[in-house]
C-alpha cells in the first residue's frame, strides 16, 4: 500500500482551471510555469505543516518556494491562501491535502480496485 505522505491530491484538470489561469496572469507567466509552482509550493507544504497554517511564512517566502514572483499575490487572489501579520494558511487544507483527504482518496481506491476484481 502507497504512505499517504509521498503523494499529494492534485486534481484532473486543475491545469486548466480559471484559477489556474489567474494564477498566471497574476505572475504573468505560462499556464504550465504557474503549475509547475504551484505543485512545487503544495510538495513543500505536505512536508512542512500537518493543519494549513504556516506561522511566519509570508507571499516573498511563497514566491521562492514556488519559484514564481507574484505566486504568493496570486494564491491570496484566487482565494486559496490567506496572511495575516504572523503567517499564511492554506484554505481548506483537510479537505484537500490533510492526511484524512489522502486516506479517504486511498480507501476509495482500494474500493474500487475490490469492486473490479468481485465483477471480474
């Protein structure tokens, strides 16, 4: 069985979603460069908080990270991070990148593959 924490949800599509898009006009930059960053950004996250919230972490730190300028701008746009004084947080962060996401994503998949093999 995969760990839940070498992968991260990422859904089909999100590449060409309006956000997405808002993400790079923001950074002004290809759709695929904004992407790119923003997996680059979720991969450091699952490894450095467990709840969304990053104490500290501000947009400047979110463009290296990301290794865009203007990434940070970006996400607080599109609604899917918000700062504060003393840091970030991740909007939703259970609902898609928590470890109860992963392990319901991965016990839907054990589901399935179970289902298949009954009719098979």
């Amino acid at each position: 069985m995969m760990s839940v924490e070498h992968w991260i949800k990422m859904r089909k599509g999100v590449n060409d979603s309006p956000k997405m898009m808002a993400v790079a006009n923001v950074c002004g930059c290809q759709r695929a460069v904004a992407f790119d960053a923003v997996f680059r950004l979720l991969c450091w996250l699952d490894s450095h908080t467990v709840d969304g919230r990053m104490d500290y972490v501000f947009k400047g730190d979110i463009d290296r990270v990301g290794q865009l300028e203007g990434l940070g701008q970006a996400m607080e746009e599109i609604g899917w991070f918000a700062f504060d004084p003393g840091g970030c947080t991740v909007v939703d962060w259970e609902r898609h990148n928590g470890n109860t996401a992963k392990k319901r994503l991965l016990d839907n998949g054990r589901q399935v593959e179970r289902r298949r093999r009954l009719k098979g």
